[in-house]
C-alpha cells in the first residue's frame, strides 16, 4: 500500500478493510503471520476499534498479532492531530523486538517522539519515578532492582540498634531504631514461610515494607495492603531514613519507582493532562499480569480521558492473571462493560479446545483450531501412584511417537514441556521433580517480565540454537553474553567502584574504560557466526565464552575456573535411567529403544506462559495439604469451579497450564482420587 492510500493523519478516520488486508501482506512477508491465516471478522473488529474499549483473548488467539497489525497501520497516520502520538505499554519486549526487526521501516515512527512503546516499568521509571526523586532528592536514580534494593535495606536494618545496646549514652536515633528493631521482630514473627531463624526472618519482612504513596503509613510492597505501622512512630521514621539513603544513592526497587511515582502525581497533578495531552492512543497488552501498583498508577494516568479524548485500550485474559493476582483474588484488571472478545483459538484443536475451557471462570467456552482436528484422540490423563510417578514422562513420550509428533513439521519449533505448579515441596509431596526423579536442578526464579538469574551458560547456549533462525539475532546474542557476564560478575562479588551490582549500562561502561568492549565485540561476532555456520561447534564456542569472562575478565586462571561459578558454568549432572533416556537439570531425554529421542523439559506454569507447545503434560502438584487436581477433579469432568481460593487459584494455574499444546495434551493424576475411568471417558478424556 502506498503512503497516499491512508486517510489524511489529522482526521481519525475508521481504519479500513483494504488497511487490514495491507498490514496482513505485510505480516505474511516477514513471518510474523502464518501464510494459511487471515484476520477473521472478529479480529478485524478488534483492529477497527477505535473507541475506549478493552479487548478480552482467550490463549492462543493471536491478540498481540492483531495488536501488531492495528499498530502497523496506524503508524502510517502518524503523527495524530495536535503532534499527538501511540502508547504501548507491556511487559516485555519480546512483540516490540519483532516488529523493530522485520517491520522497522513501516513502523519507524513509532519509535520517534511523540510516541513511546516499550514495558510499564520502562515508561514509568524513565517519566515518573526518575523526574520524581530528582525534584524531590535531587539525584538521579542508579539502579530499579528488586535485588540491589533487598540487600540495601537488609544492610540498613541491620545498623538498627539492639535494645541491649541502647543506655543513657545513645542518640535519639539508636533509640528509635531499637524501638523499631523490636516492632519488626514482632510482625515478622509469625511469618514462618520467610525462614526458620527468626533474624533472618526479620531481615526478609522488612525488604516487604514500603511507603503508601501519600507517605503515611506503611504498606506491603507487593500488593499494597496497610502494614500497622504509621510514618511518624519511631519504626516509620527508623525505616524512613533507611529508605531514604538508599533513595539518595538511586536505588529502588521496582515497586518503589512506582509508589514515589505516585506520590510525585499527587504533588503535580498536572502531569496527568500532560501525559493525556501527548497520546491519542494508550495500549496496554497482558493486562492480567499488571499488579496493584501498575495498574493504580495507569488508572491515575489515564483512567478518566473524557477531556483529552485519549482512547485507551487494555488487552489480556483475566483468567490467566497467574502473576497479578494472589491466593482466591480475581485478576485485578477487570474489563471494562462492552468489551470485546475473541473467544477462538489459532493454538489447538476442538478436543484440547474443550477440555481447556472447563477451566474457566466465567466467559464461556474456547473455540478451537478446526484447521487442526484429527481423528485420533488428542486428550488423555496418565494415571500413576506413589510407586509409578516416575514413569509419567515416559508414557508421555511414548503418546507424542504415537502421534508422531516428533518428526518433520510437527516438531518445528515447538517444543514438548511437562509443566505444573511447585517445583520442590517437603517430603511426602508431589512435586515436579518428584516426576523428573533423581538429576533434577530447576531454576529459582520465573518468568517475569523484569530482571532474573539466568540459567547456566550451557543451558542458555542451547536455548538460542532452539530458536528459530531467524531470531538467531546478532543482537539476541550479545543481550545473552552480557547477562552472562553480569552473573558471572555477581557470583564471584565483582561490584562497580561504587560498590555496586553491575547494571548492563554500567557494565558496558566498565568493559570499555578496561579496554575490554571492542575485542569482546569481535569475539561475539566470531562466536555468532560460528554458531550461525554450524551448531556443532557450541563445545568449543562454551568453553572460549568461559576462558574469556574468566582470564581476561576476572583476570583469574582459565585452566581451573573458579568454584562460585560452577553454577554458571555447570554442565548439569546427567544420570541414565530405565528406559534408556538421558536426564540433565530439568531436561529429561526420552529414547523408545529406536533412533527416536526427545527431549522433554520440566518447568513450571509461570516458566511457559505466553509459550506454544508441540505437546504438554499438566503434572499435578501439591500445596497447603492437598494436590492441584484433587481439588479440581470434578472440573475434569465438566462440573464447576468450586468458589473457594485456593480452587481457584489452582484452576488459573490448569487453565494457563492446558492451553500451551498445540497437538497433544495430557494430565498427570493420581489414581487415589481420580474420577472412574468412565467418568473421565465420558468428559473427552482418553485414560492410560
């Protein structure tokens, strides 16, 4: 489509069906639509809104798609009446990436003022949370990190005065900080699930604590519930000088960028009609997952537009708000009356379909992927017991040769996961390695849209040659060499010269004062390209990653890497099993006695959200005295959701879970409390 094919960008005309069908070449083009999909009626109406309207998907519905098409085409119209611009706020970059990559030239102004796309927390510490501490501080913030901020107020806490320590001699200051001290150990002495030593336990609360926007109390930093604790008591003033020395030396966790953003709008009100004044049109994808303090600050920011006539639009799927919302609370975002729904999914079939929407809550029944139906059943629950548990992920290698799942375009980039809620839990439990057995080495940390320890340095080697070629990116692979380099500095207590963790920013200012950024540079392109030519050379290509961060780096001996390390640099302990399969960390290698081997990973529900899967195995996990699925048993059979929080909780987690497949699905249930075999049969499932 030419340029002058679009309406006249002063004038927000309706986008058309010839816009549609021209941003929909354009995606096939490049990849980022499949050449056999087209946007049906429902999803044009989506692209076509333009009004204040949310818009609810079901999994694998392809709305960031359609998010992505309405975005190429409005990026034509630019710039809107008035010099006013888009806003595109999720929680990764990932969809931004794609379109910058393969779409940049029709989509390069979205990239320029006075539009801003990129994550909530981007947008809001570079225009809120940064403004705000240097008109109240007058610094600029250095880091927003969870970790850096935990460890800077457990530092802090731990200057507090001890009551036994304090006389007649002491300042005012250790008085308070005693007082403080004692309140602290009295909140968190029932906080059992924080650590078993009770200092300890202290230290953990307090990195729960912030200020209420208004700075009169305090409150829990995740969800922003009131802690009995007021600023002016000595324990408010205690924690509020320790807070703010951090502030002055700009570090902030997440979620204070976001209250002392808060606290800077109540102060300059009128920044809001700033922000409004500046976009036409605010998106916000994943809706689900903002938490209390996000959602708050854009509610704030643009939940009352009727002045400005800023369209807002929130997109995502209340029912799998598995980050945002807590034990038995609905998802936080709630859609606004009149929205609008694709309630059909591109991912799976009609039988994966229809056992995936017994999961939820209250928006009706998904519809599947006709494309993809097959005769051959497609659902089954793999009974086991006590004895037997261990042999789920062979069954379950065994169904995806039976359905040859694993050769040609059924396996093309689509892996086979087996997924389920908690990753270790106390003897007598059943968690996901109680599945995977011995050799099991999950990581720590989830999926979440911010900063997290990566995996080892094999294990992220070997995620990149997964991707498809064409996210094999220069750029990909230098991100993944400097998060390497960043943990390789944190393990071995490698601190900037302030003494501080190295941000990616900081680092590259580092490598290049030490005159280390250009021959890495180089290496990264030989390394790159080596791995481009053939994925066979990544031995050798791991072990020159190694040498270079340890001798030239940390400037220590290669030949004997150094023990904080080992983490990053493990190999993963590797042990045969039974069936002739391989086991390494939380990859499990099913062989069937032929040439078929396959590769099966472990991980949990937050680990795979937003992931399509060849084939999924949902392992039922236990938690608080009972397993996810003996409190959903009857849900597999067709009945209802039992109104009860931790029912639903674990129904959010089965729905997130179920949907992943795009071929085959399978649960994992204990045959102790299990529904009969007929009844299960009768509900679509196929019993083994």
């Amino acid at each position: 489509m030419q340029q002058n094919q679009f309406p006249d960008p002063m004038q927000l005309a309706p986008i058309t069906d010839l816009e549609i069908d021209w941003a929909e070449s354009r995606m096939k083009a490049v990849g980022l639509l499949p050449q056999n999909e087209s946007f049906d009626t429902g999803r044009r109406e989506v692209i076509k809104c333009l009004e204040s309207k949310d818009v609810v998907a079901c999994p694998g519905s392809g709305k960031t798609t359609s998010l992505v098409a309405k975005l190429l085409i409005l990026a034509q119209r630019l710039p809107f009446a008035g010099n006013r611009g888009v806003c595109v706020l999720s929680h990764t970059n990932v969809a931004v990436d794609e379109i910058k990559e393969r779409l940049f030239d029709e989509t390069s102004a979205l990239f320029r003022y006075p539009n801003f796309v990129g994550t909530v927390q981007n947008f809001v510490d570079a225009f809120l949370a940064a403004p705000a501490l240097s008109a109240k501080l007058g610094v600029r913030p250095k880091y927003f990190d969870d970790d850096l901020a935990s460890e800077r107020i457990k530092k802090e806490f731990r200057k507090w005065a001890w009551s036994g320590n304090v006389n007649a001699n002491s300042t005012e200051e250790q008085v308070e900080s005693s007082k403080a001290r004692g309140k602290i150990w009295q909140l968190a002495k029932d906080r059992e699930d924080l650590h078993s030593d009770q200092n300890k336990r202290s230290e953990i609360y307090i990195t729960e604590l912030t200020f209420s926007p208004d700075l009169v109390q305090l409150v829990n930093t995740k969800t922003g519930a009131p802690i009995k604790v007021n600023a002016g008591t000595a324990t408010g003033r205690t924690f509020k000088r320790s807070k703010g020395s951090a502030y002055t030396d700009g570090i902030l966790s997440y979620n204070d960028a976001y209250i002392i953003a808060l606290s800077h709008l109540k102060r300059f009100p009128e920044i809001k009609q700033a922000f409004q004044a500046r976009f036409k049109f605010v998106f916000i994808d994943e809706a689900q997952d903002l938490d209390p303090w996000q959602l708050k600050l854009l509610n704030e920011l643009f939940e009352d537009t009727t002045c400005s006539g800023t369209i807002t639009q929130f997109i995502g799927d209340p029912d799998q708000a598995i980050f945002s919302s807590y034990e038995g609370e609905n998802c936080l975002w709630q859609p606004r009356p009149g929205y609008l729904s694709i309630d059909d999914s591109k991912r799976f079939c009609n039988a994966i379909a229809a056992q995936v929407s017994k999961f939820r809550l209250d928006r009706g029944a998904v519809v599947g992927n006709s494309d993809l139906n097959r005769e051959e059943p497609k659902t089954y629950v793999l009974l086991y017991t006590d004895e037997t548990i261990e042999r789920v992920k062979d069954k379950f290698g065994e169904l995806i040769v039976q359905h040859g799942l694993h050769v040609g375009n059924e396996a093309a980039g689509k892996p086979f996961k087996a997924v389920g809620w908690i990753k270790r839990s106390k003897a007598g439990n059943i968690s996901i390695g109680s599945y995977f057995g011995a050799g099991y080495s999950p990581e720590t940390s989830v999926k979440r849209p911010r900063f997290e320890r990566p995996k080892n340095l094999q294990a992220q080697l070997t995620d990149y040659l997964a991707l498809p070629p064409e996210k094999q990116t220069s750029g990909a692979w230098w991100k993944l060499l400097l998060g390497v380099i960043r943990e390789a500095f944190y393990l071995s207590a490698k601190w900037t010269a302030e003494g501080k963790y190295f941000s990616q920013p900081s680092l590259l200012s580092w490598l290049k004062e030490e005159q280390h950024l250009e021959p890495l540079r180089l290496k990264a392109i030989t390394w790159h390209g080596q791995l481009a030519a053939s994925p066979d050379v990544l031995d050798s290509v791991l072990e020159e990653v190694k040498a270079f961060i340890v001798k030239e780096l940390l400037q220590k001996d290669a030949s004997q890497p150094p023990p904080e390390l080992s983490s990053l640099f493990a190999a993963g302990s590797v042990q045969t099993t039974t069936s002739g399969a391989v086991s390494a960390g939380s990859m499990y290698l099913y062989s069937d006695g032929s040439n078929n081997q396959i590769a099966i990973e472990f991980d949990s529900v937050h680990g795979v959200k937003g992931e399509t899967h060849s084939a999924t195995c949902y392992l039922e996990t236990t938690h608080r005295g009972g397993s996810d699925f003996k409190r959903l048993k009857s849900v597999l059979t067709g009945k209802a959701i039992k109104q009860k929080p931790l029912c639903l909780q674990n129904a959010k987690l089965a729905y997130v879970g179920i949907s992943r497949p795009k071929h085959l699905l399978c649960v994992a249930l204990h045959a102790g409390h299990a529904p009969t075999r007929e009844e299960l049969e009768l509900a679509g499932w196929v019993v083994v």
